[in-house]
C-alpha cells in the first residue's frame, strides 16, 4: 500500500529536474568564500528578502538561531508568540547556546497584535531581564499556516526602532504567505532586522535556508555559523538544489493551498467546527476528540498525518501529494471523525 504522508512540506524529495541541477552545480570551498553556487544564492536570497546580504544555513533552526542572537544580546530575552517554532520545535537551543531566554505572549492562530507587543516589552532595568529583540513567524506553522499581515508587522517593526530592538522574522514559509496574498516576499522581510527563508518545506529543495541581514551582521553571522560548525564546504550542490526551488517551485505553492482548502472542506462536511473557517494556505490543524487515535487510524489507512496534541491533528500539503491523494487523506480522516 502507497502512504499517502501529509505530516509535514519537509518531507519532500527533489524532482528530477531539480537533481541534474544539482549535479552539475559549479562548487567550490565556501569557508573560503569560493562556492560560486553557494554565493549565487545568497546574493538571490539577498535580494528576494530586500536586505544587503544573505547566509545559507543546514536548517530553519540553524538559520532562526544565528538570526535571534543578532537581534538579542546574552542574559536579554526575546520575546515572541506563545506557540513560536523558536519556542516549540528547537530544542532550547537559545537558551542552551546563546544565553537568550524567551518571554512570550498568548496567540491562538500565530499573527500577533502590535498592542500585545507593546505591552510585554521591557525596558531595562537593574532588576530586571531586558528585552533585546521581538521575533515574528510567517507563516505560522502551529497557528495552521496563518499569515502575519504587513500592516501589523510595519507597526511591530516601528516599535522595535523606537525601542531600540531588534526584530528577527522566521520566514520558513514566507513564500507561502507571498503566493497566497500576491506579494513580493520583501513586503515583511525587510521590515525585520534579520529574516530567514526554508528551502526545504514547500520549495521542495532537500536541505537548506537563507538567512538575510545587513553586510555586517552577516559576517557576524558567518562567523558564528563556523564557530558552531556550520561551515560548508563544496556545498555548492545544495546551494543548487535551492537555486531551482527559487526558480520553478515558489508560484506552484498556489497548488498546495487550494489542496489545503480541498482537505479543510471534505474534513468540514463531516465534522463542522473540527477546522478553522478559512486555511489561508498549507496548513491544516484539525481539532479532533483523540489525536492519538484519529493518526492511529489515519495510518492503519494509508494516510500519515501529525499529533499536534491530545486533541488535535495536522495535515500539510506539498509538491509529492496530488490532488487525489489530498482527497483520499481528507476523505479517510473525515470518516474517522464522523
């Protein structure tokens, strides 16, 4: 029996296409600075991302921890959302490493309130942790794929200069947020100070995010990247992998959404209430009396999906599942809810 596997958009495997690219990259030693596949795509991200200078980085949580630490001094917190990839899914890594704890504030669906903000913000004091930086994720992975508006962002951009913070967006699915509102990619990254793009989850690359910031944070974080061992070398074949993401896969995650919306609306017809109103675009949280049970079940069918928590489920959609098999994977939970 074929699996149907909807847990994640990081489980996608390079095209063909994608692999002769791969095998023909151009590489070279990039500690060096002599990758020329590694520096074409960090001058794209660069440029995609409105800032002067990119980082490719192993991971999202790689590319999230050196951009944290250049917004957010040691022994300062960051503040962000309460359901936060940075939070949730990397390990403590912040804290174990760079000496940065987190404070956060409450958000269901993941897009945050620039008055929130505001209010959890702190100024230094002798007793107190000071803020250093406010990180901001978009889309929102455990929100269910929300988009983080520009308007809202522009005026938590706006208070962090006043404040004299840094701002770090984790863009791990920033393109997503950028095909399903028809914007360039730069309308919420250059807001921030530092802001990362995966290349890995709907891009379809194999490995790899960019991590973008001014000349010279950059070239602090090189240096950091190397000081934790994230130093390439002939990486260009990887760097390749993510130059044709950048071209061929950023327009078709148009597909995955309206996969999305297919899945929510076969889910919604037989148990009302079990999903959000609207899935803005990959993502699909789905809340369910037995988690546990309901993946069990899934996959006794063929069907993989994620355990959020006891009581919800999560289906992503990506460029390895058709639309039938987003049907058939909708169709099977849908029955085990009704």
């Amino acid at each position: 029996m074929a699996l149907i596997d909807l847990r994640s958009d990081t489980l996608t495997k390079p095209t063909d296409a994608m692999r002769e690219a791969m095998f023909r990259a151009p590489v070279g030693d990039d500690v060096y600075g002599e990758d020329p596949s590694i520096n074409e795509l960090e001058a794209r991200g660069a440029e995609l991302l409105g800032h002067e200078a990119a980082l490719f980085c192993v991971s999202g949580s790689l590319a999230n921890l050196l951009g944290v630490w250049l917004v957010a001094e040691r022994g300062s917190e960051l503040v962000c959302d309460e359901q936060a990839h940075i939070v949730r899914a990397e390990v403590g890594a912040h804290a174990a490493l760079h000496g940065i704890q987190t404070r956060t504030w409450a958000s269901p669906d993941g897009v945050a309130d620039p008055a929130v903000v505001e209010r959890i913000v702190a100024d230094r004091a002798a007793h107190l942790v000071a803020t250093g930086g406010v990180e901001l994720e978009n889309t929102h992975n455990f929100g269910g794929g929300t988009i983080q508006p520009v308007e809202s962002m522009a005026k938590i951009a706006e208070l962090c200069r006043d404040k004299g913070l840094g701002l770090h967006l984790d863009g791990a699915r920033l393109a997503n947020a950028a095909v399903a509102l028809g914007r360039p990619l730069s309308d919420w990254s250059k807001l921030a100070t530092s802001a990362s793009l995966c290349l890995s989850k709907g891009l379809g690359a194999p490995v790899g995010t960019v991590l973008a910031s001014s000349r010279t944070n950059i070239a602090r974080a090189r240096a950091e990247r190397k000081r934790l061992g994230g130093g390439w070398r002939q990486a260009g074949i990887l760097a390749a992998a993510g130059l044709y993401a950048l071209d061929h896969h950023i327009d078709r995650l148009a597909d995955d959404h309206a996969h999305a919306r297919l899945i929510a609306d076969i889910i919604r017809a037989k148990a009302p209430g079990a999903v959000a109103a609207t899935v803005p675009t990959n993502i699909v949280v789905v809340t369910v009396p037995d988690a546990a049970a309901v993946v069990a079940g899934a996959k006794e069918q063929g069907v993989l999906v994620s355990l959020l928590n006891a009581t919800t489920v999560r289906l992503v959609t990506h460029l390895d599942v058709t639309e039938a098999q987003c049907r058939e994977g909708a169709e099977v939970v849908a029955e085990l809810l009704a």
